[in-house]
C-alpha cells in the first residue's frame, strides 16, 4: 500500500516536472515568433510578449527577399548538412562495424584512439592550420570534412551493433557475404535507431554551424556560405542601417532570423524523435 502510494507521488512529482521543463523551453520559442512579427514601436513599448500586440511581415520579407543570396544560401547549407550526414554515417558504421569483431588487429588501439579524441581536442588554431595546409579554404569542403567523423557517433553506434544478435552476422558469413555486404545489408537495416540519432546529432550540427564559415569563408567568397553565415551578415546589417530609423524593426529581423534558421529542425525532429531515443538509449549501454 505504501509503495503504490509512493509511485502515486512519484508519479506526480515527474509530471509537474515534465510540464515545468516543457514551459520553460517552449516559452523563449513563442517570445521569439511573437518579436519577429511585431513592429519597433510594438516592440519599443512593450518588448517581448507572449502575443504581439501587433502583427507585421515586414521582418520576414527583409530576410527572405532582402539579400540575393539568401535562397543560395539555403542550397548551400542543404548541400552541407546532406553530405557531412551522408559521411558521418558512413565513417560511423565503418569503425563501430570493425571494433564489433574481436578477430580486428587493433581494435583496443582504435577504441582508446576514439576515446581520446574526445577527451583531448587540437583546438582553433592547428584545427585553422590543418585545413588550410589542405587546400581547402574558401570551400564547401572546410565546412564538411571537419565535421563529418565523431568519437561520440562512432561510440555510440558501436553500442548498438554489440546489441546485435551474433547469431545474424555468423548466418551472413555462411551465406558467403563479405564484409561489406553484411554491413550494408544486414546490420544498417537493423540499425535504423542508432542512424536515426547520428542523422539528427549530425545534421543540426551541419545547420547551425556558422564558426565554420565564419573561420575558412571569406566575403568574396559569399556565393558558398550556408544559411547561418548570411542571416548574421544579415542582421550585422540591418542593425547597422536601419538601427537609427525607429520606424524599422531591427529586433523584429534579428528574430525572424532565428525562426528561419531553426524551423528545418523543428521540422525534422519530430520525424526522427521515435527512433532517436531508442538510438541513444540502446547505443548508451554495451550488453
């Protein structure tokens, strides 16, 4: 009787939480919406409002139709997030596939390799002097490459293919399947979960990242910046030039600027939201 009453409190304490957490995230969401589509003298006597107390587009129209290389902008950032997935996964799935096989000369090496590129970064400066020592300035490739190998995926999706029953991948090798082909055929299918979160880990990193472009992409070279790039030279801009007119909504583009850059993600995750928790749950824990 006391333990049911105990999960009964229980229960309501992570409710109550639940809701608290809830609120405190999604408020700074509606705050930002209503600011961008308020005017500056909606703006200027009443600041942030749960509901603007006036309606207005212009903001959006400045950051969409304003600068020419917006919607380049875009396919730039979507070409970047697409492929830097694309080889995230690929990297991911290679060096988790070989640390799974006890039979792999080097396995503990590259285990502990992993490991200790989380623990010890290179930082700015050779990470700068790398990429430039390659060639790479000034192109889509700075963005991506960097980007495209993690010791947490890597880790992470090693996890879930050790939950894999061994059984599966020895009926694979007496079907006369290669490496390769086990790995593609038979071992990603089952691992949705795990590639889901890698997907989604991956690719809001792609998006969101503009210390990138800001490091190796110069103004002459705006033509290949990705979305996140242009929207601060965007509002770098408009605060410059419409900072001193009171009649223009500075605040409000500098937060439509934020609902374009995120709302792709708030878009995708509730797609890939099932999968990425089994993902992390199930690749968090070696059975």
């Amino acid at each position: 009787m006391q333990k049911a009453k105990n999960e009964k409190i229980l229960n309501v304490v992570n409710i109550v939480l639940i809701i608290l957490l809830s609120i405190t995230f999604i408020l700074p969401v509606f705050y930002i919406i209503s600011a961008s589509l308020s005017t500056s003298a909606s703006f200027a006597r009443y600041g942030y409002t749960l509901i603007p107390k006036t309606i207005d587009f212009y903001a959006y129209k400045y950051v969409l139709f304003t600068n020419k290389l917006f919607l380049r902008s875009v396919w730039n950032s979507i070409f970047i997030t697409v492929v830097g997935t694309f080889l995230m996964i690929a990297t991911s799935c290679l060096y988790s596939y070989a640390l799974i096989h006890d039979d792999f000369v080097g396995k503990k090496f590259f285990s502990v390799f992993a490991i200790f590129t989380m623990l010890f970064a290179g930082g700015t400066i050779p990470y700068y002097l790398v990429v430039r020592g390659l060639g790479l300035e000034n192109t889509v490739w700075a963005v991506i490459l960097p980007g495209s190998v993690s010791a947490w995926n890597i880790l992470l999706t090693r996890n879930f293919f050790y939950t894999l029953p061994k059984s599966m991948l020895e009926a694979s090798e007496l079907d006369s399947a290669n490496h390769f082909q086990t790995l593609f055929k038979v071992v990603m299918p089952t691992s949705f979960p795990v590639i889901a979160s890698v997907i989604l880990f991956t690719s809001v990193g792609f998006w969101n990242n503009w210390f990138g472009p800001l490091l190796f992409i110069d103004k002459a070279h705006r033509n290949i910046a990705p979305i996140q790039a242009i929207l601060r030279e965007m509002v770098e801009s408009a605060s410059a030039v419409l900072g001193g007119n009171n009649d223009l909504p500075t605040e409000a583009i500098k937060n439509a600027s934020v609902v374009v850059a995120t709302l792709p993600i708030i878009i995708i995750y509730p797609i890939l939201q099932k999968y990425f928790i089994n993902g992390v749950v199930l690749g968090s824990v070696k059975e």
